[in-house]
C-alpha cells in the first residue's frame, strides 16, 4: 500500500516509536503514583517527555506541557477550560469540527458569540476582516495553522498580532504542522497551542497535550484522582495536574518521546523540506491534467496536503478506486471541515485528499501522479 | 522487581497485548476515516473489541461499548452527561477521586446535591443507611465495586435493586473488578459500567471505556470530528461517536482487545480464585504479626488488595523501605481515596497498599510477608 493519507494518521513509523512502547509495556508503573521503580521510571520519563516537547514548541515552561489523549481533548480543554457567558471568540472557515464543534456546543449552552472568519474560493482568509471581527469582548482567536482540506496555511504570527493587538488571546491547532513546520510559542507569540501525537509527531495514536504559556488559567474538563493532594475536594491548581485527572498514557507517551527524538535527530526543516518536495511535485504533477481540479493556493505556506477531484466524480468513488485498483491510500469526503468545503463549492462532492509524509518517497508520489490520469482518462 | 502495585496499573501483561500493539503500529490507519486498507483494518479491529467487550460485560449492544482514554474520562463523561441542576446523586465514603470530584465540582457548579452512604471504621456501608439517602429527586447511584484501598467490594446487586426502586440509575466504577471478578450487566442491572483497561483487564495505558444499556442518554464531554455527519453542528447523536469525537487510541485498544482474548481464555474465575488465593495468603500471612494493622473487612467479597500500617510508622517509609531494601513495589499514602481514609482513621497515617494479579506466585507473596516481619521487626 502508498500510504498517502498522513493527515489522518502517521501509519509509517521509525522503528524507535515501537521499540519505546514495548519498552514501556514491559517496564513503566503508574506515572505519580508511588515511589518504586516501575511508578519512577513512568514519572521520570513522563517528565523527561514535557522537557522535550517544551523545548519543541519553545514553551518556557516543562510544567506548562500538559498531555491529553489527543487533540480534540486539547481543544474541547481549551475552549471549555477559558470561554464564559458573554466571551466573544473569533475563528475562521478553515476549522475542523474538533474547533467548530465545541464552538457550536459553547454558543448554544454557555451564550459564547462567534464569528468566523471567511473563507474565499480558494479557501484563503482576508486578514483583514479578521481583524475586523475583534471587538472589546473578544476573548480570543482559535484557529489551525494550516487546513486539514487544503493544507494552506495560515499566518499564525500576523493573526497572532491582531488578537494581542486587541487584548485577546491567540490558540493555535497545529494538527497538521506539528512536526513538519517549526512552531516557536515565543516568535509567534501563541499563547495555548494543541497539538495531537499522533500525525506529523509520528506517535502513537492516544496521545497529545496543551502548551500553556505561563499566567493563562485553564479550567479542567475532568476532574479526579491526581496523586498528589488527596484530600483537596478540588483539582489542584497547578499544571500539569490540574488537566491531567486520571493516569496518564503512560505507554503512548514514551512512543511519543521517541518519535521528537527522532524528529529532533532528523530536524523539521529537513522534514518540512522534503514533504513540501513530495506535495509539490504532486501538485505540479497533477493539475496540468485535464478535468482535475485542485483545491487551495499554492502560492504560500502549505502543509504536506492536496485535495482534488476529477471531474464531478464522487470524491469516494476516486479514493476507493485509488484504493482498491492502486493500492494507494487516501481520503474522501468532507474531512470534518465542512465549512471549507462549503466555501470552496464541494459540500456535496467532497475531494479526494493526498497527504505526505517523510516516509514517501518521490516513487510514490510519481505512482500517484499516474493513477491519478489513469482514472480521470478513464471516465 | 515483585511488583504488589497492581491496583495502580497493570506492570505484567500478556505477550500477546504486546504484540498486538506492535502490529498496529505497523498496520492501523485512523479508524472511521476513509477506505482504504489501513483505516478499514483499524475500524474492524476497533469494532471487533466492542464485540468482545460487551459479550465480556454483557452489555446488550456492541454499539453502546464507548472507548475514552481510561476510567477517569468514562466517569466525567457518564457523570457530567447526565446530571442536571436540581438533580439528587447517591455515592459512597468508598469512592476514588475520579468520582469524588466531578461529583464535588457538579455540586458546586451545577447545584447537584449529592450524599454519601457511610462507611464504618472497617470500610464497610450499611444498605439500609443508604436506601435511607433516596429521595424522589435522585437521579442516579454512583458507587465503586470494590474500595482501591482496601480492596472491600461493595454489592452491586443490592445496591442495583436499591437504585431501581426509586427509580434511580445505578452506576459502577469497575476499576478494580474487572477482569477477575464476573460482572454481567444483566444480572446485575447495571445502567451504565465504567471500565479502565490497564488494571485487571491487562491493556495498555490510555484505554477505558463505558457500557451503557440502550435508552440511556448521556451528553457528550467532548464533541469534535467523527468521520460522519460532517456537516451537522452538533456531536452527532447515535453511540459510540456520540461520546468519541477526535482519534481513538486504535494502537492502545489493539493491546487491550488482545488481553481480554487472553483473560477470556483463560476464564475471569480462574483469574479471580487464583488472586483471591494470593490475597488471602497475603492476609493471613500478616495479620499475626504483631504491631501490625489491616484494614478492611475479609469476611465477604474482596478484590485482590491488602492495606495495612506497621505501628504509627509514616506509610511512605514503609513503603520505600519496601522498595529499596526488598524490591517490592506497593503504594503508600491517600490512594485518592479521602473518605474512607477520614473513616478508617488513617488521614494523617496514610496506609500501605499491596495488590495482586494473575502474574503473582506464591513466592512472591511469602517474600512480601517475610519483608513485613522483617520491617515490623526492625522498629
């Protein structure tokens, strides 16, 4: 199989991934909860994990790097932890529902007022009208750094700008440029980034967490056992417990801390540079073919994603095909975005999403290419 | 290492958990999204181990077998997800934090009243107390089978019958029973079972999940992507997505549908005699040494925990001693269980927690007993 559908989930791992998780199925205790060897070594290498992705992210603080069982734990956290009645928040067209849906959630049961930030045709925001939708409430901006769909980016340090401009705080979703692209809190002055595991961090599945820059009070979602003051009717105030009710995945988490290791080894720049390589020569490979449209800007910064369809072909019909006569593996229907696909004019079509990673190889991406006109030619 | 901390988390596991989490790794796409082999074997495998946990709790419908990344989540979920302003709750001084506090902030932030059968100095509740606490406005009775600290089960099937003729639901914690005690929400009646699947069900870290009998409705603590009904502004309302936005930890729920292969195949009797046997070994083995405590009742059900002091000694210092000078892991201090610690008298004391598995042996214990001696000995 060309795996080519990143986005959802890393399934090429390196080998040290797998090798820190058999490592801690047979090793860790309970991270916190108790003093032998098995529940130290779980607490040193969970600590040892906020360390390195402090340094990661540049967050100042270890502490402040708090683990969740994925990204939208992250964000329903954030949005739940920090918006009360009256808290006005701004957003774009570009989020996935793991964004909308707690905004919509929020609106309806807590009175939040949204607004959104629209997307045009090619699925690019006007900075512009962002900033346009700042009012004296707004409490803050949350946004993606690049879209799920098209894989534009976004201009995390000018939106940045706006919302501090504004006394507002900034949230980012690095869902699809954790690992590929170098996300520095401090330069882009990102006051709470999410990230997930279990993608471009090449993780496993289960993991993610929250970067908090030191002052910002999150409230928990859940609540419960933390190990540490007991007999205290509320969850402790202090990061990272204070998100981090229950045990923690402790098994997930060393595979985690392998795979920044690994990335750290390797190094973004080189991991973003070939996978732009890879997307480019798949976007310059494919959309000289007649009756393929290819959806967003190629004219900025990208994630390792392109979305197209073939004609007015269903957009499963393609992947499936893609799927069952070339082995290669992609992404149809609506990606959980659906106001973007509302923008760009495929609410009913969907598109076909490629997504790259380090593991592909120019090869692949030549075979994918091919098929590609193999199928458009045969309609 | 003699590890007597399984209450904690499960530090020895079947080699087959182990090596169905490394074929995930290597195999599994996101389950839910998309077609293609990866993402399909992952939807098959996830929904595979709904199949085998409902048949393992006797939960009617695979369907409503909700993954959550451990017990904690599965208890805010169910506890948040259905109780309302004006709403009455019923629990016990037996309960773990994770149902202590999302009960104490629901008090606090939602006006939920909530009341606690007593336990005695032994640990134990008197029925008729709680029947006493029912009022026409209580919702629901939440409460552990079995305490974490002193290992005492409470009847699930009285407390069951209790609930149902108020017309309450009854809710239970099965942190320390499942997998060596038969729980069949049929013949107990169980409205909604929380579960954690890296203790006594032997999966990794980062897996749990909820049952719940078909009727009941329990709002979602997370909402966010599901790979359907993109375009609906809301979770969408059918179980299991209804409770699972984001990415489900496929590679930790391989592991743990694995272990319940194993622990079906080896029988939860078997499993329970053998840790009941160990146990009681245990217990009979210190209960004669002088200055020595042991909390709880043994004369009824029991899971395979034993918690005691030494004298006035601190419950840390035995424990480390424990650790350092014998290489035996167990669990000092409050056990995030401050109720019965209040009612036990050991607030201050802390106590000393030695629990047991599948993976123990005789030996094990006898050199638990002996270091006990020696300790007590020795002061």
């Amino acid at each position: 199989m060309i795996y080519l559908d990143n986005a959802a989930t890393s399934l090429c791992r390196p080998k040290e991934v797998k090798e820190a998780v058999l490592n801690a199925l047979d090793t860790l205790g309970n991270s916190a909860r108790g003093t032998h060897e098995g529940a130290m070594d779980a607490s040193r290498m969970i600590y040892d994990a906020r360390v390195k992705l402090a340094a990661f992210f540049n967050c100042s603080r270890a502490d402040h790097v708090v683990f969740t069982s994925g990204i939208t734990e992250s964000l329903n956290t954030v949005l739940n932890g920090l918006l009360s009645r009256g808290d006005h928040v701004i957003s774009t067209d570009l989020e996935h529902n793991s964004v909308l849906r707690p905004l919509y959630r929020l609106e309806e049961k807590r009175g939040v007022r949204v607004d959104f930030a629209a997307a045009d045709k090619r699925g690019s925001i006007d900075y512009g009208d962002l900033e346009r939708l700042m009012r004296p409430e707004t409490k803050l901006v949350v946004c993606t750094h690049a879209s799920n769909l098209t894989g534009n980016m976004l201009d995390a340090a000018r939106i940045s700008a706006i919302a501090h401009a504004h006394h507002a705080l900034f949230i980012l979703d690095t869902a699809q440029t954790a690992g590929s692209h170098p996300i520095d809190m401090q330069k882009l002055s990102i006051d709470v980034l999410c990230f997930t595991g279990h993608k471009g961090l090449m993780g496993p599945q289960g993991t993610g967490g929250i970067c908090i820059r030191e002052g910002i009070e999150i409230e928990p979602l859940k609540v419960g056992g933390t190990g540490v003051q007991t007999y205290s009717r509320t969850q402790p105030p202090q990061y990272p417990v204070r998100l981090e009710a229950g045990t923690l995945n402790g098994h997930g988490i060393a595979g985690l801390s392998a795979a920044i290791d690994y990335i750290q080894e390797i190094g973004v720049d080189r991991i973003g540079k070939k996978t732009a390589d890879l997307t480019m020569r798949f976007y310059e490979g494919v959309r000289a073919i007649p009756d393929i449209t290819v959806y967003g800007d190629f004219s900025g910064g990208h994630a390792g994603i392109v979305a197209l369809n073939i004609g007015d072909r269903d957009s499963g019909e393609v992947s499936d095909i893609l799927s069952d006569e070339f082995r290669i593996a992609t992404r149809a229907g609506a990606h959980c975005a659906p106001r973007l696909h509302e923008a760009l004019g495929t609410k009913d079509q969907g598109a076909v999403r490629f997504s790259f990673s380090w593991f592909n190889t120019e090869e692949e991406i030549d075979a994918a290419v091919d098929a590609v006109k193999t199928i458009a030619g045969s309609f």
